[in-house]
C-alpha cells in the first residue's frame, strides 16, 4: 500500500514540453522523474544510465486549450483557462517529443483538471532596444478527478493513496525553443515542474 503524503509534501518531479499547435492551440507532454511509489522503477533499462522520455513508464499529457495573454512592459502573461491532464503508464516506455501524441498511450491511471486560470509568466530583459526573454513560470492547482489502480513493480499502485484530493505545481520554463518543431505545430518548449499534494480530501 502506498503510504499518504502530508499536506505540502513533493508528490512529483516532472519535465516536458509546451507545444503551440498550427491551429493556435497549446498543449503539454511529458514524464515524471519523481513519483510517490517508492521502489517502483519509472524508467526502463539498466540502472545507471540516463532517463528520458524513450525509457520513461510514466508520462503525462494535457488536452489542447486555447489560452490569452496580457502584456506588462517586460513581463508577458499567458493566461491558460481550467482544463485537463491525465498521468499514463507506458509498461513499454515509447514517447518522443518529436511525437506528441506519443505520451497519451499506455494506460491511463488518473486525471486532473486545473482550478483555475493559470498565469504563465514570462520574463525579459533589454537587450540594446529589444526585449529579449529569459525565463519563464506558472503556478497551479489540479484536482483528481479521477485515478485507477493498477499493479506495476510487483504492486497495487493507485496515485489517489498518497497525493489525496490533487496538488499544486510550480514550473519553470525555458526561453529558448526547442528547433524544429514536430509537423502540424509551431513551438516546442521545454518546462520542468514540482509538484506538492494537497493532502487527503475531506
């Protein structure tokens, strides 16, 4: 049985890609570094070497949104609106960021769906008489809405026992895109996030 995580513990280390697609909708994909399993391998192949989205057993990817923006001198907001995500698990690790789509299969085993607006931030600094970016942040809360059990590792896992009623995550992006991009979109950019849980629900 996996134990509960208090209120404010690390439920998960994650890393990813922001898309914009040619149809102006965003979207994100990824895996998980870290996860409240212990024991309980999150990549494939022998010990020691590397992990990456190809090894990775669990993945994540968001349904596509339309967000807007509002600009405040050097600080640019994306304002992305409440929407879902779902946690995956790929028992034969074969994502690629050069295929989004590719980090929704597997076995779905929860979904979460935002709280709230979420404001991305993105920072600049002047560069002679340009504004060039430099880094990038969000802050969210999600809520499960939905988590099955399954057995993996030599257990019954189910992400409801430790994270309870959802988490808050806060990511880092970074500026500087990730070239070319996968046909049908525009953008690929890389983020990272930490996420706490929000404890046990009622």
């Amino acid at each position: 049985m996996t134990l509960p995580l208090l209120p404010g513990e690390i439920a998960w280390y994650a890393t990813g890609r922001f898309y914009a697609a040619d149809d102006g909708t965003l979207a994100d994909y990824g895996y998980f570094l870290h996860l409240p399993f212990p024991d309980v391998p999150l990549f494939d192949g022998p010990p020691g070497a590397p992990p990456s989205e190809a090894t990775a057993h669990f993945t994540f990817a968001a349904r596509p949104f339309t967000a807007g923006g509002v600009a405040n001198g050097a600080l640019s907001l994306s304002l992305d609106p409440v929407g879902e995500f779902s946690l995956y698990l790929q028992r034969q690790p074969a994502a690629s960021f050069d295929r989004p789509a590719s980090f929704a299969r597997g076995e779905r085993i929860a979904t979460f769906r935002r709280t709230s607006l979420v404001a991305g931030t993105t920072v600049a600094v002047a560069v002679g008489a340009v504004l060039a970016p430099v880094a990038g942040g969000t802050i969210f809360s999600a809520r499960l809405v939905d988590s099955l059990p399954f057995e993996f590792g030599g257990r019954l896992l189910d992400l409801a026992d430790a994270i309870g009623a959802g988490i808050t995550q806060f990511g880092t992006s970074a500026a500087t895109p990730v070239t070319p991009p996968p046909a049908g979109y525009t953008t690929m950019l890389p983020f990272t996030g930490s996420a706490l849980a929000l404890g046990l629900a009622g």
